[in-house]
C-alpha cells in the first residue's frame, strides 16, 4: 500500500488499541510506527536488485515486527515521556507494526510475512496500491485524533469504525478479485488454455476492473482484463509463449534472473530476441502488471544481455509505460469503473499472440 495510506493505518490501529490510554499521542506516533517497515527502500542504495530482493522482506515479517515492537515501544514511551505503562506502548507499537504487512498483503505486490521461516510471498490481489476509498476512513480517523476532535472514547469508537469499514472494503476486493479468477478461468478454458494458477489483480485505485492472469503447465501465460459488473472481456484475451532456445535457458540460470522470477511469483514470459545491433537479447517480463491502454505489454520487465560469444554480459530491470500516457490510462479506468463502459466480446475473442 502506499506509504501514506500505511501511516493512517497504523494511526488509526493504535487509537482504536491504546487511544484511552495513552492519548492524543497514539495518534502520532502510531502514524509514525506505522511507516516504519517500509525503511527497507534503503535496500535501493545497493542497486535495483538489493531493492527487488529486500523491499517488503525481512521488515514486513510478522516473526520480526513481533520482535521489533518491543524496543519500538520503549523508545517511544521514552520519546513521549510518558507515565503510561510501558506494555501499553509495547502493544500500541505492535499494532501499528503488524498492519502495515497485513494491508501490503492485500495488494498484489507480494510480502514476505514468514520470512525467515519461508522467503515465500503472500499476496491476496484485494487492493490497488493507491485506494482512495479504502485511505478515506483511515484519514478521518487520524485527523481526529492529532487534533482531539472529540473525547478519547469518541475516538476510539471513531478507529473502531474505520477499521471495520476498511476491512470490509478489503473484504469485498478480495471477493471482487476470487470472482475474476472463476471467470477469467472460464473464458480461458474455452480457448483450450488450462489454467494451472490464476491471479486477478485490480486495477489503479479502484477494486472492480481486474487485470487477470494465468499460467498453465507448459508456462504459457493468458491475460485479460474483467469488470465485475460485465460478463464480456474489456480487452482481447492475449496469449504470451516463452522461448526456450539455448539463450532462453541460459539466461535463466543468471542469479538475477531468478530473481526476477521469483519476484515475477512465477508469472513470467521468457522472450529470446536480436535487437537492431545484432545483440542477443532476453526479455523477462513479469505478466502480472500492465495497463489497460496497452493490455499486452507488461509494465516491468528484466533484460539479459549476451555478447558475440554467447556469454551473459548484463541483466537490467527495466519499467516501460509502453509508451501510454498515464492520464489516458486513468480515464479509460475510470470509464470502466463508473459508466460501465467496455468491449463486445466479438471484438475481445479469440486469444491474440
């Protein structure tokens, strides 16, 4: 989620936890705590790769961030110099800890909650990024609180009542995206793709227009794009093959590749080509994220370079738009979301390679 929306959060958790108790303050540094796990985006100090490995690692652990609540809670209880007891800023620092991994979770981006038990990452494709809708409830919340708006009791009922509301919001996106996946499959099946795993992740700021995305056994990957209020597909139904020549498998023996793959959680398209200086290249791209203005580009990619002797001489990470605007991409979104607007399924059929 966004870093903001992770500061509200975390805000409102500790009021609605420790609000009566410690005060006006939870607010603060609940906010503040809140943000913490994201310090590991100083991964990217040690290039793209640390960045791709770390972020959302280590210090989204729900093993970790139990761990780490309790000097956090001490420092602040010291920072604050507060006579509240210690344990209840130990516990408002936990709150405000482990929501942060928990509401990452409900994106698509993928978290690494039990690492170091798995480096496996959990993703439940119920939010965007950036929600307005499910942030709003949160801001409220918060406001009321750096400002004592209201009595302590108010103000915790008012946390209580954003979380509820937020939950139930992430609640209905992830009904939303579980629907996609049973459609998406369908439609998929009648083209004689069979689906092995299936991930419907929404779209920017909104939880009913999805991009869906499936791989089958023989790492084929479909995509399409599907509205929760439409039956017919918004985009055509595209199918992405990988290449399996000598410079395909050897560039996926590369560290980084693998690492991109891992990052890619498996939805990844191998594509052996020559540029226009005669340069083998390899493109990986991660088919989980595109844009509706361009449905068969992918929005992050890594590229495997190879010289005259067929040795890997780079990999690079690349994040390409495919030359869309991004204001049009938010138009023809929001179209969706809020007219109903969307393809015949004529012009969506069949798979388009």
């Amino acid at each position: 989620m966004d870093i903001i929306t992770q500061g509200l959060l975390g805000s409102t958790a500790a009021q609605a936890g420790y609000g009566e108790k410690i005060g006006r303050k939870s607010a603060f540094y609940g906010f503040v705590i809140g943000l913490l796990p994201d310090f590991d985006i100083i991964a990217g100090l040690f290039g793209p790769w640390a960045s791709l490995k770390y972020h959302r690692g280590p210090t989204h652990a729900f093993i970790v961030l139990t761990i780490m609540a309790i000097p956090i809670g001490m420092i602040c209880k010291r920072l604050a110099r507060s006579d509240v007891d210690q344990k209840h800023w130990i516990g408002l620092a936990f709150l405000s800890l482990i929501t942060h991994p928990i509401i990452d979770w409900f994106t698509s981006y993928g978290t690494s909650l039990w690492w170091p038990l798995t480096d496996r990452r959990y993703a439940a494709d119920a939010l965007s990024i950036i929600d307005p809708v499910y942030s709003f409830p949160l801001l409220v919340a918060t406001l009321f609180g750096l400002f004592a708006l209201t009595t302590p009791l108010r103000l915790k009922k008012l946390a209580l009542a954003a979380l509820a509301i937020t939950t139930v919001y992430a609640g209905y996106g992830y009904y939303n995206s579980q629907k996609m996946v049973a459609m998406g499959n369908e439609m998929f099946r009648a083209q004689g793709f069979e689906p092995v795993e299936t991930r419907a992740n929404p779209t920017f700021m909104n939880i009913s227009v999805f991009r869906v995305v499936a791989r089958d056994a023989a790492g084929r990957i479909m995509v399409t794009y599907l509205k929760t209020a439409s039956q017919k597909p918004l985009t055509k139904v595209f199918l992405h093959e990988s290449d399996t020549d000598e410079f395909a498998l050897k560039a996926m023996q590369h560290e980084h590749a693998k690492l991109f793959k891992w990052f890619a959680m498996n939805m990844l398209q191998v594509k052996s080509t020559v540029d226009e200086n005669s340069k083998r290249i390899v493109l990986l791209n991660d088919m989980r994220y595109g844009l509706l203005t361009a449905p068969d580009k992918p929005l992050f990619s890594a590229e495997v370079e190879f010289d005259s002797a067929g040795n890997v001489t780079r990999v690079m990470r690349r994040h390409s738009r495919a030359g869309a605007s991004m204001k049009e991409e938010f138009k023809k979104t929001m179209a969706h979301v809020f007219s109903g607007e969307f393809q015949t399924i004529d012009a969506a059929w069949p798979a388009q390679q």
